[in-house]
C-alpha cells in the first residue's frame, strides 16, 4: 500500500513540487532567520567565549551585561585573591578607545588590557606574532577583521592596506606599535579589539580613579562555583558570576532591552505561516484530486487506518523532502556566506530540532484536513463521476 | 530513475550540511593558555598583597650636606661598601685652601703666645727692680689675650677642616651601591631629591614591602609565615621570615604614574625579608606575596568575639 501511496504522490510532480517548495521555504525561513538570530546573540557575550580560562568573574554591582563596564579600585584584585577557594585571580581591562588612524580620522576600537605578569585572557588564534610579544613596550596586537578593514590604511587610490606588525598606531593620543595580529570571536557592536597589557591600557586610557574593569577568578580543583561567588561577593562586596551565568545575564539584556527577538520571531512565525498556506493547501488539493483513487481502494475494501497510514505516509514523505531541502540550503548558505563575510550564523542542534517540529507541525495539520476528507469519502463517489 | 529520486537525494545532502553545520558551530573554544602561571599559595586561608622588593636597611638615598660641583667617585653601581667608606668627594680646592690659611693664622697666632709670655717673664723678673705692677699686669692680659686667639685661630683651622672632611660624603652602613646618578663634574644639589645621588643599602639578607589592602588588614597577625612569588615566573618563589608591620596606614602607591592621580584606598605595609642567596630576584621588582591568615574571610576575630559575648550578658542578668 506504501507503494501505491507513494506512486500517487510522485505522480503528481506539478502538485509534488508545490508542496515541497513550500515546506523548503518554511524550513529554510525558520532554520536561516533562527540561526542569525542565534548567532547575534552568542556575539554579544563573545568576550567571554574568547576568554576561556576563568570560572568566575567579578564586576562592580552595578553591572547588567559584558560591555557595561564599571571600574573598580585595583586592590580589589588583591582581596579576590584572598578567598578560600579561589586559585588565582587576575585583573583585566576592557574599555572602548579612539585610535586615530593613518588618513587623521578616528575608530573607536574595544582595548583590552591583560594581566601584565600572566597575560591571561589573549586572543583565541594568534595568526602573526606571539602572545607574549605584548611585553614589548607600547605593543598592541591587532584582529585581523579590523587591521583588515576599520584600521587598514587607506591608499588615495582607495585600496586598502591592511596594519601589520610593526606598523605604529595612535591610541587615546598615544603612541603604539602593532606586534602581532589575531583572530577573535566577532563582538557584537563589530569594532576592532585590541589586546594589550593592563599597565599600557591603563595608560592609553584617559586618566580615570577607577580602571580595573574585571577581575577574572581561577577557582581550586572541586569547588562549587555559585558558592565560590557568594563568598567573594560577601567579602568584597562585588558581584561575581560564574561564566555560563554572565553569559546568560548579558544574553537576558540584549533580549529584553533590544528589538531583536521580536524581529526574528516576526521572521519565523512568517515562515512558519507561509509552509501552512501553501503546503497545507496544495496537499488539500492533492488529495481532493487523489480522491477517485482513495475511493477506489476503500471501495476494494480497504479500512480507513490503512488510508489514513497512506496520507501520513505521503505527509511525512514530503516533510521529510521539504526539510531537508530548507535545512540544506539554510546551512550551505550560512557556511558559504558566513565563512567569507561577518554574518553572525549559528546553528546549534537545537534548531535543527525545532525546525523539524515545524515543519512536522504543518505536514500533520495539512495531513490532517485531508484526512478528515478520505475519512468521510463515501466508496459510492467513485462511480458517479 | 534518477530523476524521480533527485529530490529525495538533496534532501538528505541537505541535513547532511544541517549536521555538519550544527557540528561546526558546537565546537568549543579552547581557552589560550596564560604566558605564565599565576602562582597558587600553599595555605588554606591566606592575604595576598602586593610586594615591592628593596634593602632590607630600606632604600638609602645619600644626600650632601654641601652643595658643589662633584670632583671624585669613589664607587662604582654595584660595589660593596663598608660603614665610612668614601663615596664622592665635592671639589674642595676652595675648602684646602682655607684650610691653609687657617693652618697660617695658627702659625702666627703661636709666635705672639710666646711673645706675650716672654714679656710677661720679663715684667715679672723685673718688678723687684721697681717696675710698676700695672705693667706686668698689662703683659699677663696680654698673654690671655693671644693665648685666646690661637684658640680662636685653632679652632677656625678645626672648623675648615671639618668643612673639608663634610665635602667628602661617606656610606652610612655597609651594603651595597644601588644606583648612582652622579659623575665627575655634576652639580650635587644640598636636599631632599626625586633623583637621589646615589641609592644605597644592604641587600643581605632582601627585604620586600607588602601593601594590604586596608579591609584585609586585621587579618595579618604578628609573625605570620608568608611566601613571595617574582612576578612573570611562579617557579621563582621563596618563603618570607615576618620582620615587622609598619603601625602607620598609608594611602596606596599607584605605579600607573599618571598626573593628577587621586587616592583610592589605603593600604598597610608589612616587612618581610628573605635570604638573597642566588635568587634572581633584585630590590625594586614587584612580588605577589601571599601571607597565612588566621581565620576565614568574613570571620570576626576573636576580640570582637568575646566582646560581643561580655555584652550579652548583663542584658541576661538584669532580666
């Protein structure tokens, strides 16, 4: 019988196509919009993607996400250091810097100021130069996006040509020399990051009481993390996150102070609704002209389970086909694109999954009003035409 | 055939590139190592504080207390000293030369004693002759008088001398020549001086000076063990003997240098020392020190303990 069902829906390509193009379009809306929008919002926490290392870390009380940076007094880095538990504990700074770039104009870059004995928290890839070139005095290194594009030197001419090591920078009216160039997670607001040392960073700023942006904390093998904060919170008075949270926090801001999720579930919902409209009435149609054949079979005696197993059959056939083109193309384009451009695409297993359902959802309920048809077919119809 | 399936074949390539994608985009970061470990103390409940390493008779910075063009240095950076020893010499042309015109007046200050007091001889041999005694009076004063002013005369000679010995700076203590930023020739300021003329002091054993931060303070005890860390290599490490506290809180230090810099926190510092040996560690650089702590933060220490247990029981008592 599978087969039968299956010859009837190959049969029809003309009504075939329609179908699968719709639940492709369906699939590939909510697959492609969920995916940027997953990957917008992971680029907003990038920061603490890139800096692995710590467990925990420390801000003002006041702080709401990553980049609202409050600066506290450095010896904080100093009482961190003396709670139980925690193996060590380092400053870092991050702050955004105008730098003036070779044509006299001027980008605000995010500076970023590392421990100066440990270096912790250096770039993910280092493509030219080393970490620990930064202890040269005045040494920067530079991402490759931004030495590439917002920091390269513009040829009158108009070519670009991107910063490379040795090449010298002004930042905040000081003076910088490029060591090495990186490759960081894209951040959010797409500036370019600058690593350097805390002490130079602290001197490229302008001169403030307050500095230390974070304080970054290593906890001992077997700790409980979220009793670690309490702790370090109750002796300093700080706030201290645990990784996963701050991400989560950061996340939590965007999505409730920005128009974003309404613009993306807008997106998807659109897609959801089209594969409706579209497949779920072609696949009406479909069986409406299919109907004699049904007809036929329930006048040879065939139950209604079995036609109902026959138009779930071709449902999830077409599902299956319309998903997996959608997911496809979703997929090819987001590697391609997202490969060669700063396109925020992200596509955890969890979408793949919920998209799935949505296309399921619709195959179901298109499969549905044709059930509810063959079910009430009288045999009898067959003959009258 | 292949037609019929094409479709369904793409649809599989498709979630192929799904998985793949979702496999690429599950990848986890691998955290970029630290240049250099950050050191992790041996004690349970510890304060950690910053640590400047210096001699451990403190930095001296020699200063003159006459001012002039220098003319000799004796040492060079670097050398050992003994209590005494000379270090510079300010040009002392001038002083010498005083110094021989006060040797001069002595000369002819002695002559006129001998005079006086051969006259005075004589006056007295001759009284029973019938010199009036108002003449050997006169002779006896005379002699005071240029006895007086040899004195006068011997110790302006003293003075000079002294003034010569004063060009001539010498080492307080033994130790050892830190800096030295004066040469032949240069103008040695009288003064306190951002830019002492030379940084000296005992490097045997080293002393490094802890800041705490004020809120850590009643932690550190009296004699509490600590261990030192150098800066960029955890591995240079060595375990501190507790020297003294300093009893006067002062603002903290900030290395950034910055003009107009305001005060932040305040801090209390504690001395430690350790035995140089063939650590490479030198006075000036910064150590993170870790000094054991009695109780756990956020404890209160037990004075205040038992004065909250004295206060509770009169309240018990008068009910």
């Amino acid at each position: 019988m599978s087969f039968i069902a299956l010859k009837m829906l190959f049969g029809d390509r003309a009504k075939y196509l329609g179908i699968v193009i719709g639940l492709t379009f369906a699939s590939l809306l909510i697959t492609q919009q969920s995916a940027i929008f997953a990957g917008m919002m992971t680029r907003t926490f990038s920061f603490l993607t890139d800096v692995a290392l710590p467990d925990i870390w420390v801000v003002d009380p006041q702080v709401k996400y990553i980049d609202d940076i409050r600066p506290m007094q450095n010896t904080e880095v100093l009482r961190v250091r003396g709670v139980e538990g925690v193996q060590w504990a380092v400053p870092l700074y991050k702050g955004n810097l105008a730098v003036r770039r070779t044509d006299g104009t001027y980008q605000s870059c995010v500076v970023i100021g590392l421990d100066d004995e440990t270096l912790m928290g250096g770039p993910p890839t280092m493509l030219v130069g080393k970490l620990s070139d930064l202890r040269r005095s005045g040494g920067v290194i530079v991402d490759i996006t931004g030495a590439a594009g917002k920091l390269a030197h513009v040829r009158p001419d108009g070519t670009r040509v991107p910063l490379k090591v040795g090449d010298e920078m002004e930042i905040n009216d000081n003076h910088a020399v490029v060591v090495g160039i990186c490759k960081v997670t894209q951040t959010f607001q797409a500036n370019p990051v600058i690593y350097t040392t805390y002490s130079s960073a602290t001197s490229f700023a302008p001169s403030q009481r307050l500095l230390l942006s974070f304080v970054t904390v290593k906890a001992k093998p077997g700790q409980d993390l979220h009793a670690l904060c309490r702790r370090i919170e109750k002796v300093t008075g700080l706030r201290a996150y645990t990784r996963d949270d701050f991400k989560m926090v950061t996340f939590l801001y965007y999505l409730r102070h920005t128009g974003m999720p309404i613009n993306f579930l807008t997106a998807v919902a659109l897609g959801f609704l089209v594969g409706v409209a579209i497949s779920g009435q072609t696949f009406y149609n479909f069986t409406l002209d299919n109907l004699r054949y049904f007809g036929t079979l329930k006048a040879m005696g065939a139950k209604n389970g079995m036609l109902l197993r026959m138009i779930l059959l071709q449902a999830l056939v077409v599902g299956g086909v319309g998903y997996g083109l959608g997911v496809g193309a979703a997929s090819g384009w987001g590697m391609l694109v997202g490969g060669r451009t700063q396109l925020a695409f992200r596509l955890p297993w969890h979408l793949l999954v919920v998209s799935a359902v949505a296309v399921l959802v619709i195959c179901l309920s298109s499969a549905a009003l044709s059930i509810r048809k063959v079910m009430k077919l009288e045999p009898a119809v067959v003959f009258r035409s | 055939m292949f037609r019929k399936y094409i479709l369904t074949i793409l649809a599989l390539v498709g979630v192929g590139l799904g998985i793949v994608a979702a496999l690429r985009s599950a990848r986890t970061m691998v955290p970029t190592p630290m240049v250099s470990d950050a050191p992790t103390p041996p004690y349970q409940a510890f304060v950690a504080g910053a640590g400047l390493v210096e001699a451990n008779t403190e930095n001296i910075a020699i200063g003159t207390q006459l001012a002039g063009i220098v003319s000799q240095v004796y040492v060079k950076i670097g050398s050992p000293v003994a209590p005494g020893d000379p270090l510079f010499t300010i040009d002392d042309r001038a002083q010498r030369a005083l110094v021989a015109q006060r040797q001069a007046a002595v000369l002819v200050a002695e002559p006129q004693v001998a005079d006086a007091k051969y006259e005075l001889k004589l006056a007295e041999s001759l009284v029973p002759q019938g010199i009036t005694v108002e003449v050997r009076d006169r002779d006896a004063f005379a002699v005071q008088k240029a006895e007086a002013l040899l004195a006068q005369a011997r110790a302006d000679l003293k003075a000079a001398e002294t003034d010569l010995e004063r060009l001539t700076v010498r080492a307080p203590v033994a130790g050892q020549v830190l800096q030295l930023k004066i040469h032949p020739g240069e103008f040695a300021q009288v003064g306190v001086l951002a830019q002492p003329l030379i940084l000296m002091g005992n490097v045997e054993p080293l002393a490094v000076r802890v800041d705490v931060d004020e809120n850590d303070s009643w932690r550190v005890r009296e004699g509490s063990p600590a261990v030192g860390y150098l800066r960029g290599n955890k591995e240079i490490t060595t375990p501190l003997t507790y020297v003294r506290s300093e009893p006067y809180v002062i603002p903290k230090v900030s290395l950034t240098g910055a003009p107009g810099e305001r005060v932040d926190t305040r801090v209390m510092q504690v001395i430690y020392s350790f035995p140089k040996g063939g650590l490479p560690i030198r006075p000036g650089q910064q150590m993170d020190v870790y000094i054991e702590a009695s109780g756990k933060v956020g404890d209160r220490p037990a004075i205040l303990r038992t004065t909250t247990v004295s206060n509770r029981e009169p309240t018990a008592a008068s009910r």
